[in-house]
C-alpha cells in the first residue's frame, strides 16, 4: 500500500496528502529554497501530536499542482521588489514580486488556507 507520508519519529501514516495537510496535529513551519531547481525546495511540516514533535521536509513538487496561477519566467531575487523573503525559512508570508519564486509562496498560502477550513 502506497502512503503519502509517514512520519519518521512516531510513524503515523497519513494515506493522501490532502489528509496530511488537514491534520490539525501538522505544522507548516518553514520553507527552504532551492534556486536551481524550485520545485526541489523543501516545505517544513512539524508534527504536534503529543509524544513525537517531529520535523518533515517534503518538496515543493509533492504540492505543485495545488497552484495552477501564473509562474514567471524571470527571476526578481535580490532586486528593489524583491523582499528577501526565500532566505528566511520561516518566513512564509505571499510575496509581491512578479518572480518566478513567488509560485511557491502561493503554494504556501494554499496549504494555510486548507489547513483553516
């Protein structure tokens, strides 16, 4: 049987992903870029549940098709619009900038709005 994840610590099973995000026992705590490859990026996702407080780093790619908005082509980082917010992991706020990370911002809003239903 094929799983979506399963944590490392406590080995919980979750089978989807849409159970993964919807569990309110996990996190999403911290987003690491990978600027050759951006959907190579890792979202960090800790598990609360009593006992096991567990990080999990899962690729941008397992949640790309959450997103079916505009990516630009052109990179912004480190220019005037662009607000550093890809070097900070735990920074997780939408990013204005017109940029071909920015994507992956929305990605993050996605799963905080599932994550609030």
């Amino acid at each position: 049987m094929h799983s979506f994840k399963k944590c490392p610590n406590c080995f919980e099973i979750w089978a989807t992903r849409d159970e993964f995000i919807s569990d309110s026992q996990i996190e999403l705590n911290g987003y690491k870029t990978d600027f050759e490859k951006l959907e190579y990026g890792l979202f960090f996702f800790t598990h609360k549940k009593s006992g096991c407080g567990s990080t999990m780093a899962l690729e941008v790619t397992n949640f790309k098709d959450l997103y079916s908005g505009t990516i630009y082509s052109e990179r912004k980082t480190d220019t005037e619009v662009c607000p550093r917010y890809c070097f900070e992991k735990e920074q997780l706020d939408r990013c204005e900038a017109l940029c071909e990370c920015a994507f992956v911002r929305e990605i993050i809003q996605i799963i905080k709005r599932k994550k609030s239903i």
